[in-house]
C-alpha cells in the first residue's frame, strides 16, 4: 500500500526540487558565484560555436583570421577558470549542505516523540536521512556543475540561432521542444510508479531494522527462512513495480536519441539546399552543427536530469515530511531556566487524551513534597507511564498545568526541566559505547572518580572490574553484551551521577531474579535519599515504603494512600496484591491477613 503523501504530483515534484535548490541560500555569496560562473561557461559553449564557424568562413574567403581565433582564445580561458572554480567550489559547498542537512534531520528525528518512531520505524527513518541526503548532495551538485549551465546554454542558443538564420534555428527549436513533449510524457506516465518504488524501498529498510532489532528471536525460533522469504517477497514486489518504470524512462532514451540523430541529419540536409541557393555559408552551416550537438548534448544532461528529479521527487518528499514533522512538545519564546529545584511537584486537573479515543488519563491531582517517593501503580494501559511522560514534558497536557516548585513547567526551558529529572528505565537504554561513556550519558564532563563512586552505589564497580579494560569495555548494541542486572547497574549508575532532584524509576527491577532485584533496590534506595521520587511497578514490593500511593485504571486515580492502609481498604489496589500474585513485605502480612 502506497502511502500518498508520498505521490508527489508534477508541479509537487518541482517545488520539492525549488525547495532544495533553496537549501543554498544559507551560504548565498558562494551559490551565487556559482550561479554566475555557470552562466558564463553556459554562453561561453554557445559562442564558441559562432566564433568556429567564422573562423571557418575567413580561412575560406582568404582573410585573416587571428582576431577571431584570439578572441576565441581569452574566451576559452575565461570558460576554464569558470568551470575550475564550479568543479572545486561545488562539490565542497554540496558536501558541506549534504552533512548539514543530515545533521538537521538527525537532530529532528531524534526530537519527535516515540509514537512517531513507532509509527514510521527506525529502519524507514535511517532510509529518509540518508537516502534524503544523498539525493539532495547529487541534486546540488549536478545543478550547479551541469543542468544551470545547460538551460544558459540553451536559452542563449535558440535566440543567437534565429538572429543566424531562422530556417535552421527552427529545426533545433522542434528538437528542444520534442525533447520537452517527450518528458512530460514519460514524467506523467511514471510519478505514481516511482513513488510505489519508494514506498517499497522504505518497506524494505523497514523489515530490515525490525529484523536486526530482534535478531536473537528470529534465531530462537528458527525464523531465518520465513524472514528470508518476507524479504524477498517485498523485494519482488519492488522489482515489479521498478521494472515498468524503468521501462518508460529507457523508451524515453530511445527516442530522444532518434530524434538527435534524424536532426544532425535534417541540419545537413537543409544546410546543403541553403548553401547550393547561396543562402548560407560554409562557416553558418559548421556553426549550425555545432549549436546542434551542443543542443543534444545539453538536452540529454536536462533530459537525464528530469528522469533523476522524477525518480528521486518521493525520496525528497519523505525527507521533507521528516524535517516539517511538529515537535509534541514546543518550548514557549522566552521561557525560562528553572535553577535550584527543591523537587515539590503538582499535577493540577491535569488530563491528556489520545486522539479522539478514550485512552488517556483524565483530571489527576497530585501533589510531591520535596524528598517524597510517590508510588503509580495499577492495570496495564491505566496511564502511568503517560503520567511521568507529561512530567517530564514528552507530551503536552490538554488541560490543566503541571508545575514544579510553584513554576509552570510550561514556562521553562526544556533544558533545564529534564536537567531536574534523571529516569531508571524498564529497558535500560544502553549506546553501543563504553561502560564509562553509558554511565556519563546524564553528565558528560563527570571526573573518571565521580563515575566510578556512582557505579559503586550503583553496585556496579565489582561486575564493571571484572570485564575486559574495565570502564572501557565497550558494551554493544542495547548493552548485549552485559546480563539484564548488569544493563539495569549501568542505568542506576547513570541516574546517580546526573544527581538530579527528581527520579522516576519506571519499572526498574521488573523481570529481574531475586538476587539481582535486591542489589538494585539497595541501590535505588541509595539514589532516592532526598530526591522527589516517582515509581512505576508491577512487583508492588517495590512501592511498599512509598510516601503515598496512586492506583490509577482506566487514566484516572480511583484510589491514593500509603501500602498498609490500601491493603486493608479491599479496593483495587488489594485486589492487585492478591490476584497479581506480588510480594507483601513479611511485617506487612498480619494486617493484610486480617
């Protein structure tokens, strides 16, 4: 299925190449140096041509020739040095756009909120970056080096012609014209095609990263043909959707190659019969040949140009719809940076909702005093996960306001607001880096002493120690090569050395053995001492010491209090701990039993 944003249409096609050509302008002084110089090698090709054919009608009728060929001469020079500074200044002012506009996409990418990721797929959104900015690097380059100076050259060509003689003129102008006809032809018979091939290219980037990302199942479950198979199916269907527009653009070649060939000959031809009349000269009819193979030159490199243009429009397209994509969350002009966060916390009638469903959490009240650990629990899908989201400004509530120590958070800077917030997650979220580059994710400029004390009250240091180069080690993708208690030390540790005021701890020990679970707790409850502390769990052991509690079902809280007293209340909360099968801390147990 063809997305259709991804059809653009002729005229969508050429505002797509406008807008790249546009990406210029951040460095205009040396675009339109290059602009220039191309003009003047564009004229320059043109008038050689004339200077050739008179040079030819002197030597005939015996007069000197040396002012023309001299003239020839400085012109020639002139076109070298244009061509010189367009060969070396174009292809460095394109690379430097190309790594630009890389850099930009990445940083937008990795800006949009996770439901984008989600929605697109990494694989597709890697494939936009670099396919994108590929396509932009040759777009540029093939501009500025080769389609300016051919449309100079052909717009100054037809007019010197028809000043020369207007009966051989007109045998270039149907050319140029039948060369027009005939892609626009071609372009309108292959827009929707290509853009199905694109479709089908990110199809494909998109079951490759979705592979690779789970490469140890598709392993354990023996899915090497079926995964295989998928693959070539999509391929299959990409070559089918190639091949009948690689078919049309080929015919397209075929025919503008005729028509060249049948207009070489239609120059000689009436040349002869103009010459035997005495209609024209030797040196006219030399010229005339020379503008025509000029003409057929240039309108293969335009002609091939369209065909590029049309082939690359969707991929360009895709890029552009990255780089307009909205941020979820905008930060407002002027806000704030929000210094010395004590870490008291209010959700006033907060409420978010997705779309036009019913999902979302709805009218929250809360309120954390400095220093306190607030407990979220409840049924899969009852909102806490997108609670802690709107702390920390993920996502944007449609009402109410959240602040932090009496500030809107709103009003500051995005900087400073997930500065005042450090976040142990289920997934530990590990770069394919070293030990100590993981744990300085929250504090890049961290001494090699200040990370090693954050991986010892991480209960880190031991395990750390004992792999190859320590610190170093370079961990892998996800953190594969450490076990899941390791990755979750390695994000505890990150956590402590952000030192930040507010924690959230979102499933931090969930799916981890007993022995495991308790060293990370021991270093959880090192890290939350004096920090406003926010807990997602399953495992309700983990919520037990909590100041206060929150059940929330459905996106709302329908129950808040601490462990003993909701326990006893026989509510949804004690229906989790007895159903759910979690862990009731041993002096806890007579009051649950009575």
């Amino acid at each position: 299925m063809t997305n259709p944003s991804a059809e653009p249409s002729r005229s969508g096609a050429w505002r797509i190449y406008l807008r790249a050509i546009g990406m210029l302008s951040t460095e205009r002084m040396l675009s339109v140096t290059l602009v220039v110089a191309g003009m003047a090698v564009g004229i320059i090709q043109v008038i050689e041509q004339q200077l050739f054919g008179q040079v030819v009608d002197a030597l005939a009728k015996g007069e000197g020739a040396f002012g023309i060929i001299g003239l020839w001469a400085v012109l020639g020079m002139i076109g070298i040095l244009a061509s010189v500074v367009i060969a070396v200044a174009a292809d460095r002012l394109s690379h430097r756009r190309r790594l630009a506009a890389m850099s930009g996409a990445f940083e937008r990418a990795i800006k949009m909120p996770i439901s984008f990721h989600a929605r697109k797929g990494s694989g597709a959104v890697v494939r936009s970056i670099l396919a994108g900015t590929d396509a932009l690097f040759w777009l540029w380059l093939s501009f500025l080096r080769e389609q300016l100076t051919a449309v100079i050259g052909i717009l100054y060509l037809l007019p010197t012609a028809i000043a020369m003689d207007w009966r051989m003129a007109s045998i270039l102008a149907a050319l140029a014209l039948l060369y027009v006809l005939l892609n626009i032809f071609v372009v309108e018979r292959t827009t929707s095609g290509q853009a199905t091939v694109e479709q089908y290219h990110n199809n494909v980037y998109g079951r490759v990263g979705d592979v690779l990302g789970n490469v140890t199942v598709v392993q354990s479950y023996h899915r090497l043909g079926a995964e295989m198979q998928a693959m070539r199916d999509i391929m299959g269907q990409l070559l089918s959707a190639q091949y009948p527009v690689l078919t049309w653009w080929g015919l397209l070649t075929v025919l503008t190659r005729s028509a060249a060939t049948i207009t070489m000959v239609a120059i000689f031809l009436v040349g002869a019969v103009l010459a035997s009349r005495g209609e024209i000269s030797v040196g006219s009819i030399v010229a005339f040949v020379g503008f025509a193979n000029l003409l057929i030159g240039k309108l293969d490199q335009l002609s091939g140009f369209v065909v590029r243009v049309n082939q690359q429009a969707p991929t360009l397209n895709t890029f552009f719809e990255l780089m307009d994509e909205k941020d979820a969350v905008v930060e407002k002009p002027g806000a704030i940076d929000m210094p010395n966060v004590r870490g008291e916390v209010v959700f006033d009638k907060v409420s978010f909702r997705y779309g036009p469903g019913a999902q979302g959490v709805f009218d929250l009240d809360i309120t954390a005093r400095p220093g306190e650990t607030v407990a979220l629990v409840g049924p899969t899908g009852s909102g806490k996960t997108t609670t802690l989201a709107l702390l920390q400004r993920i996502r944007e509530p449609d009402q109410g306001h959240i602040s932090i120590d009496q500030r809107n958070i709103a009003d500051v800077t995005l900087g400073s607001l997930r500065q005042a917030i450090a976040v142990v997650f289920q997934d530990a979220g590990l770069f394919n880096r070293t030990i100590a580059e993981n744990i300085r994710v929250g504090r890049p400029d961290a001494s090699d002493a200040e990370v090693e004390r954050a991986a010892r009250l991480a209960e880190a240091h031991d395990f750390i120690m004992r792999k190859p180069e320590g610190y170093q080690f370079v961990i892998g993708e996800r953190g594969t090569s450490l076990s899941g208690g390791e990755r979750q030390r390695i994000a505890v540790a990150r956590a402590i050395l952000k030192d930040a005021p507010i924690l959230i701890l979102d499933e931090a020990t969930s799916a981890l053995d007993s022995e495991t679970e308790a060293k990370i707790k021991r270093a959880l409850d090192a890290l939350r001492k004096g920090r406003t502390t926010f807990i997602i769990a399953h495992r309700l052991s983990t919520v037990s010491n909590a100041d206060q509690i929150l059940v929330l079902d459905e996106g709302r809280i329908v129950e808040r209090g601490r462990y003993r007293e909701l326990v006893m209340k026989g509510g949804l909360f004690s229906r989790l701990v007895a159903e759910g099968g979690f862990t009731v801390p041993e002096d806890d147990e007579e009051d649950v039993q009575r």
